[in-house]
C-alpha cells in the first residue's frame, strides 16, 4: 500500500503468530506497519514475538517478546503511532546497547502511551563497555504508567548495578548505581529518591542484589555515591 508493507489486524483479533517489521537502513520507518483495519473496535492481542525496524499504529496487547532490531542489525528502533501499547505479565522486552549515543541502543519510541508490565533485558553487545555517565532512553511515549516486574540488565562493575528511571513518558537505563533520578548528578535528591524506594518496599533499592532490603543496600548506596559518577 503506497510503496510500504502493513500487517493488518481486525477488530479483537487474537494472534500467535510472530510479525518481523523489515523496514530498510536508509528507508522510512513506516515502510513497514502493523496497523488496524478498524481502530474504534476491540483492541487486538498478539502474543506471538515482534522484532525489527518498523511502526507499530494504534491501540495492540501485547503477550509476546518485543525485540528491536533484526539478525544482521541488533540495535535498531521501533515506533508507536497512537493509541496504547499495554504490555502482559508475559512479555519480554530485549534491549541491545552498542553504546550510548542515539542510534547506538534499541528503542521503542512513538506517540502512543504504554502500560508496562513483564520483564525488560538488557544486554550489551559488540564489545560495548558502559561508562558511569551514560544513560539509555529505551522507551519513550506520550504516557507511560507501570513497571516491569522482573528486570535483567547485564552487570556493569563498581559502578553499579545499573538501573531503571521511570518518568511521565520515558523508561531510562541508568548505568550509575547512586544517580536515582537519572539527572546525571548526584545530589540530595538522589538520596530521597532511594530512601522512598527502601521506605516503600521497592526492590528497585535493593542494591546489594540480595533480594531483600537491608543496611547493606544503605551502605553501598553510600559508597556509589561517595566515589561519584566519574
């Protein structure tokens, strides 16, 4: 349809299947769509995996895993146009990071809001050696509510461990272990973001990466915060 490729869905539908958008490097994202025949119905699911380089449009539940990029190109991008993606307890969102710099780490990006739930992996590829200061906006919306239930990120060292940074429209990968509200400072804000994390129960606190909540988690956020983000 007008020189790009859609992969239509009808009102309700519920799908198993898998979908690859292959928009081409140098080409428009849009070249390749999953879209909606009709967007004032049922909102349809798909729990089969969606990777690539494409365009999500309108209102989707998603069961699967959502992959950016393809085998040839780890690190690319999708976007979202409109509507609401809402991600189930079963989904599994891969990030690649090649390096910090746009272009160089997966993202989900677009005009549609999300609601997060599942699990988020994040790995780093092709030799890439995060540094303290960067930082990784993975998804970005126009609202984002939830979180992920289960987050993996591939160790960083001393440094860490890396973390997640939630805002009003964007999900951020944090590589400093004590700049909490990813400004890329360490203030006394940093500090109250922590300690209402601990105060709430939150594991997103858990520090030491024992499971549970302690002054352990206390004294290593301490010590990050002491040695700085260089």
């Amino acid at each position: 349809s007008g020189g790009n490729t859609q992969f239509g869905l009808e009102n309700g539908a519920d799908i198993s299947t898998n979908v690859v958008l292959n928009a081409p490097i140098g080409g428009f994202l849009d070249w390749a769509q999953i879209r909606r025949v009709d967007a004032s119905g049922d909102t349809p699911t798909i729990r089969g995996d969606i990777s690539g380089r494409g365009e999500i449009i309108n209102s989707y539940d998603l069961a699967g895993r959502l992959s950016p990029g393809l085998p040839d190109r780890s690190v690319d991008r999708l976007v979202t146009n409109g509507g609401q993606i809402r991600l189930a307890s079963t989904t599994v969102v891969d990030i690649d990071a090649a390096g910090a710099s746009d272009g160089e780490f997966d993202r989900i990006s677009g005009s549609s809001s999300f609601v997060l739930d599942g699990a988020l992996d994040v790995d780093f590829v092709d030799g890439y050696v995060p540094e303290p200061r960067d930082q990784f906006e993975v998804i970005t919306g126009s609202a984002i509510d939830g979180f992920f239930s289960d987050i993996d990120i591939e160790p960083v060292g001393a440094i860490g461990p890396a973390h997640i940074v939630y805002t009003g429209n964007s999900v951020i990968i944090v590589i400093c272990a004590a700049d909490r509200d990813a400004d890329g400072e360490l203030t006394v804000f940093d500090f109250l973001a922590f300690q209402n994390l601990f105060a709430a129960g939150d594991l997103r606190a858990d520090l030491d990466q024992d499971g549970q909540l302690t002054i352990f988690d206390f004294l290593v956020f301490q010590n990050r915060f002491s040695a700085g983000c260089p």
